[in-house]
C-alpha cells in the first residue's frame, strides 16, 4: 500500500470517533485519512461523491440499526470493502454482516491501533482478492461457482479471519451421486444440467459468505465460519431437502441424489485446508459406500 488510504468512519458516538480517529491517523505504514459521518443517509451522500478505499461502520446509527444498517449500505455501494464496529450488544448483528459479506467486525473495548490497522490491510487484501476472482480464471465455466484454484486463494483468506477471531471452520465435501450413469443413460447435457443443479443447491443453502466451489468432476467443496447454532447434520438435512424439492418439481428423466462428508476445525489449532478436504472427503466415501451396501 505505497499510497495514502481513503476511509470513512461511520460513527455517532463522539468518544469512539475520536479514539477510531486518532488510531488510524497514527498509522505510518499505510498512511491513513479519515472521514466522518454521523448516521447512514449522510455517509450515502458522501460516498456518492468520494472515491473511499474502506467503510469502518457502526451498527448502531440514529437513523438506523442492527443488520439492516450493513445491507443497506451493501446495496447501494457494493464495490467497497467494510469493516463493522460493535458493542458486545452487537456482536451477533456483526456477525450476520460477515455472512453477508462484510470483511471483519471489531469489538470496540477490545480495539488497539495494530489491530485495527491489521485489520484493515486484511479486509482491502480480502476485498481485491474477491473483486480479483472475477476478473481471472478462478470460476467454473459450467457452474458459476469458484474453482479449485478460487477456493484454495480465498481459503487462505478465510482461515485468517477465522484464527483471529478465534472461531471454528467447517468444510464440507459432497458428490453428486450417480453422474456416469446419467451421462451413459441420457447424455453430457443432461449430466451438465445435474452438476448446475447441485451447485445451485448448494449456493441456496449455504450463507453468502461460504466459499462453495466445484473442485472437480462431480465433486464439490464449501468452506464457512462454524457458528455456535450449526452442525453437520444440520447443513446436510438442509441440502437434502433442497434436493427432495429439486425431485419433486423439476422435470427429470433422473434422481437427483449427493453424498457428502464434514470436518471442523478447532478454534485454537491451526488450520491445515488440505488435511480438513481431506477428512471430510473420506466422510464423503463413506457415506457413499454406506448408500451402495443398502441398494
């Protein structure tokens, strides 16, 4: 970052914006200029007349509050990167804006200057990496979905913001079952069609900040914070119902059907993204060698 960062602090409380404030003009490498808005309307108003490289945002603003602070700002602004800043009142809002696709969220009491600045390079880095995917190869042609190579770069991204924050990951491993027969018994355009089908469901049921990719093959691959509220067999039945609604009213000459396998990180260890495919690929296998004993 060898230029001056353009910020803008969305901030009602004076206290916290002359303490945000005073950390980010400290920092000498980037150097860091900082903007002020006190609610939502006036930060649009100023943001569609500056160029602004990161959004620090407030849940908490007169004119709005909560989640729906993010998303609106979201959309009507969606080519910049925003770091949410939260009282621990706020700390489930903050992260609901992460899953839907906010880059950080930062307890205030709990803020020093080296962890925001930290943060901040994080967040632009992440951003340009996102914005970056679409622009190169790192999308299946055929699913709309992140590659292998879309994954593992955007994996790495998200296995650090889930160290900081010390929270868990999940990565799931599925298979679409039965696609050399669909392709023998009804042709590669319709086994095409089922592998878009699965990436859809998969799409639909996981949040928007989960990375889902097509790893190759009949074989996908999706990654996510592990919340306190989730488990395996949670997001499976989920994917499975997605797939009985799929059956039921689409026109099919064939049965959709997948296999999938989970692993989960721990929150304290270090996270090894090939060992995770790993294990949860062997879950995978075994669930599918379990459906062919019962046929």
């Amino acid at each position: 970052m060898d230029r001056t960062l353009e910020t803008l602090l969305v901030e009602d409380s004076l206290i916290d914006e002359k303490i945000i404030t005073k950390m980010l003009s400290s920092s000498k490498d980037p150097i860091v200029n900082v903007s002020v808005c006190q609610t939502l309307q006036t930060a649009f108003l100023y943001l569609s007349e500056h160029p602004i490289d990161l959004v620090f945002l407030d849940l908490s603003l007169p004119d709005s509050y909560g989640i729906d602070t993010y998303i609106n700002l979201k959309h009507h602004f969606p080519d910049i990167p925003v770091i949410i800043l939260t009282g621990m009142e706020n700390e489930n809002a903050s992260i609901k804006a992460i899953q839907h696709g906010a880059q950080d969220y930062l307890i205030k009491k709990e803020i020093t200057s080296s962890l925001l600045v930290r943060s901040m390079r994080y967040a632009i880095e992440r951003f340009r990496l996102m914005q970056e995917m679409k622009r190169l190869s790192l999308k299946d042609d055929l699913t709309g979905l992140l590659n292998r190579r879309g994954f593992q770069i955007l994996g790495d991204q998200l296995i650090k913001t889930a160290q900081r924050t010390r929270k868990q990951l999940f990565v799931a491993f599925s298979d679409l079952d039965g696609l050399k027969a669909i392709n023998d018994e009804y042709g590669h355009d319709d086994g095409d069609r089922a592998l878009v089908l699965m990436g859809q469901v998969l799409r639909k049921v996981l949040r928007d900040s989960d990375l889902v990719a097509r790893w190759g093959g009949d074989e996908f691959v999706a990654m996510g914070l592990f919340e306190d509220t989730d488990t395996p067999l949670g997001l499976s039945e989920r994917i499975r119902q997605s797939f009985d609604a799929l059956n039921a009213t689409l026109d099919l000459p064939f049965r959709l059907d997948f296999s999938t396998g989970f692993a989960v990180s721990q929150a304290d260890q270090f996270v090894d993204l090939e060992k995770m495919i790993e294990v949860a690929d062997s879950r995978m296998y075994v669930e599918k060698q379990s459906k062919r004993k019962q046929r």
